[in-house]
C-alpha cells in the first residue's frame, strides 16, 4: 500500500510551501487520476527516491475514527444530521460512528473505541501505516 503512489488531498497539514511543491501543475499529467501526480510531487518536494520513503520520511496518518469525519452524503445522512446540527457541532453526536466517511457505505466499520472492525477499500489507515513503516 505504502507503494501505490496515489496521495489524496483531504486534511493536508504543514508547511505551505512544501504543499505548493507538491502542487506543481507544470509537473501535473491530466490524463490520469490527480492522485498520482499529486503523489510524484510529494517524492520530488520530500527529497525522496520512493512513495514510500517520502511518506515515511514527511507523513503521519489519522483514521477517519479520530478525525470524527462525519460525511454528509451516505443514504440520508444529510436529512439525519441537519436536525443534529447542535450536537454535531459540539462533538456530541450519538452513535457517530454511522456516519463517519465510508461507513454507509460499508468501505470501514468501526468499534465502539475506535479500533477497525472492517475494511472493504484498500486504503492505509492509521494501524497498518504504523505497520508498514
């Protein structure tokens, strides 16, 4: 997974000239997907011969359970959730874990205390980058 080279652009966090580096668009090929251009600037900003070792080198991963990144597309949740705006607001949502990115869709499942129960997408997580590192 650590050699996919594919790098999204959600939560980004650093410094900002080092993420105008890895969104160079003279080195940008509009063919393809903009997670791998995005992933080929990120190697050359980091100074690093592989996907891996410029992740491994500048990133830290977070789940999607300790972000709390409520997704308001899933089946209804937009209906569900304006009428918990209060309690969403306040990090007080009751049983948020249904509607965090992917959940209704059945791509994570997570457990009451935040550990991974299933995982149907590919996609590096928090534990297994720790792993793979």
């Amino acid at each position: 997974m650590l050699d996919s080279k594919q790098l999204g652009d959600l939560f980004l966090f650093g410094d900002i000239k080092f993420f105008e580096k890895c969104w160079n668009l003279d080195n940008w090929d509009y063919e393809i997907s903009g997670l791998e251009p995005h992933a080929n600037n990120f190697i050359k900003a980091s100074d690093a011969n592989t996907f891996r070792e410029a992740l491994i080198k500048n990133a830290s991963l977070k789940n999607i359970y300790n972000l709390r990144w409520v997704c308001f597309r899933g089946p209804g949740n937009w209906e569900k959730l304006k009428k918990k705006k209060n309690k969403l607001l306040i990090n007080k949502l009751f049983k948020f874990r249904k509607y965090l990115w992917g959940s209704s869709e059945g791509w994570f499942s997570w457990s009451a205390l935040g550990k991974l129960k299933k995982q149907r997408l590919n996609n590096l997580t928090e534990d297994n980058f720790v792993t793979l590192s």
